[in-house]
C-alpha cells in the first residue's frame, strides 16, 4: 500500500520521540510505501485534493541501553510527484498545531479525498469539530469542572468556589499558555487581561487537580480503544506535565478508570472520525482531548516494551481493505 503523511518539515522532527516518524518506520517495515508533503504542498485540481509528495526511506530508531538511538542521516528523500491524494491508501495528517487559518484550510482540501478510495487520519471533518479543549466538554460525566468565557467577573468568582483554577488557551498546545490562578492572586486581573487578549477571546477554566503533582497521563487511543499509555510528570518548579515544557516520561498502568473514560468518548470519537487520539487524564479526570498530531508512542513503546507504530499502520490495512 501507499500512506502519505502531512507534516511539519521532516528535518526538524526528532525520531527518538516523534510519533510521526514511529508511523512512518512501521509503515516501511511492513512493506509498504512512504510518502510525505507539508500543508503547503496540498493543491484542489479537477475538484480533487492533490499534493506535492516526495518518496522517503528511513533507517529506524534502535533502543539501546533505555533510550531510542538514530543515525544522523536517519532519512532519504527519493522521487518528488505531483499527484491525486486518492492514488494512496491512507493519508495521515500530522502537522502540529497550532490550528490556524493554513491548517483549516488543508482541512478543507482534504474534504476532497474520495473516502472511498482512501482513508484519511484523522478525518478532517472531525479535526475541525474538535478543539482540543472544547471537546472535552462533551464527556461533562468524567472532566473536571469547567467553564469557558471571556468575563473576568466569572472567572473570579469560579476561582474564589473552587480554590485555585487553571486557564487554558483555547488554541494552545503542549502546555503553552497554561496558567495557575490560586484564590486572591494579585495579578489576578493582568493575568486575565493576558489570556483573554482584553476580553476578546474566550479561555477555558478548570478547577485546579492537586493530582496533577503526581503526573498528566496521556492515555493512547485507537479506534476508541486505549492501546497504550505514558505518564509526564511535573519538574522543578513547573506546574504542567507537558513533555514539550520539561516534564518527566514515566511508565504508568492503564486502570479501570481509563477505560471507562475511553469508553465514554470512543461513541463520539468514531462518529467524527477521530481514529489516533490522545486522552490527556488527571487523577481520573479527562482534561483533554488531543486530535490533530497527538505524541506518547516513542515514549510508550521505550517504557512498555510495545510497538504501537505497528499495531496503528496494521489497524489502517485493515480499515483500508473495508473501505
């Protein structure tokens, strides 16, 4: 078969942790053909999404003494063809956020993928659907509490119920922007101002889970089923988990309460195309919901003894053949 992969420039990814190129090697090794393009290399002809796609081969990742190893010249980039995106099998849109006007305009081209002829991960529908913040608010049984809003006076008075609050950007990502706000800070209104972009922009507001000292678990979702799960712990003097703000990668058990809540969700999910996810859970409450390039299976796999690449690029055959 032939998978394409959207993503953000391939020099800039690093092996040993981006789940991308863990899709990509269990692609190739299982002998199928590995495409890649960027947003900007999406076209609409004919009323058909097309791309600009170039061939590559990698040398895969090689775990030794606890952590992933690479060669420096770890990928090969072959032939450049300017072709219809139903020539592949699957295409895997994996660009990071954020979720800007370019992204939801590749979005909009994907639109034009025959689905029956090819699978898109995740369904560009979906992604759009699915702010990874807001989303979450759909499951109110198994979220912390929550609200959204660009008032101060009602974030104030949440704050002042509640103790302590964390605010949320509603377009961030891999912890930017997350603020602590405790009860009666005095940069309280700044802090606001900040976030709100003075009033303009409404901010999620959850109550504060003093679990969050013990780790922000990224539960691994396929298909609505957990697959895997890595757990990132806060260091120093930082309160968020997030790998990408220094958080530690610890091995963590996947519980009943994970899959009750990835029960939960997966009607949702499978319903809106959202077939790779990731279930960001704290002290067994669902905190997010991540959709657009969600991460964790390198560190998974390292800490586990798993290969999720595999089980995900053996899971599209299948979805593909049933097309």
């Amino acid at each position: 078969m032939k998978f394409a992969f959207i993503l953000d420039p391939i020099a800039n990814l690093d092996p040993g942790h981006d789940t991308t190129v863990a899709f990509m090697e269990a692609a190739q090794q299982l002998g199928h053909e590995v495409w890649i393009t960027q947003i900007e290399g999406l076209s609409i002809v004919k009323n058909q999404a097309w791309a600009t796609l170039q061939s590559v081969s990698l040398k895969p990742v090689q775990l030794i003494d606890g952590l992933w190893r690479t060669e420096a010249n770890w990928f090969e980039l072959g032939e450049q063809k300017f072709m219809p995106l139903t020539e592949m099998n699957a295409v895997f849109l994996r660009t990071d956020p954020p979720v800007d006007q370019a992204y939801l305009y590749a979005t909009y081209i994907l639109d034009l993928v025959d689905p029956a002829k090819t699978l898109v991960v995740n369904n560009p529908q979906g992604i759009r659907a699915a702010n990874e913040k807001l989303y979450a608010l759909n499951f109110s049984s198994v979220i912390p509490t929550s609200i959204v809003t660009t008032q101060t006076s009602i974030v104030k008075k949440f704050v002042e119920e509640k103790g302590a609050a964390v605010i949320k950007p509603l377009g961030g990502m891999a912890g930017a922007g997350i603020l602590f706000l405790p009860k009666g800070d005095r940069n309280f209104n700044s802090l606001l101002e900040i976030s709100t972009k003075n009033g303009t922009e409404p901010v999620m507001v959850q109550e504060f889970l003093p679990a969050a000292k013990d780790g922000d678990k990224r539960l691994i979702v396929l298909d609505g089923e957990p697959i895997g799960a890595v757990n990132r712990i806060p260091t120093g003097g930082d309160f968020r988990g997030n790998m990408a703000v220094g958080g530690r990668i610890a091995q963590v058990d996947i519980t009943e309460r994970d899959r009750h809540i990835a029960a939960t969700v997966a009607p949702k999910l499978q319903e809106d195309g959202l077939y790779f996810v990731g279930l960001d859970i704290i002290g067994g409450n669902l905190t997010e919901v991540n959709v657009t390039s969600p991460t964790g299976v390198r560190e998974a796999d390292r800490l586990d003894g798993l290969s999720l690449g595999k089980k995900v690029m053996e899971w599209t055959v299948a979805k593909v053949n049933s097309l």
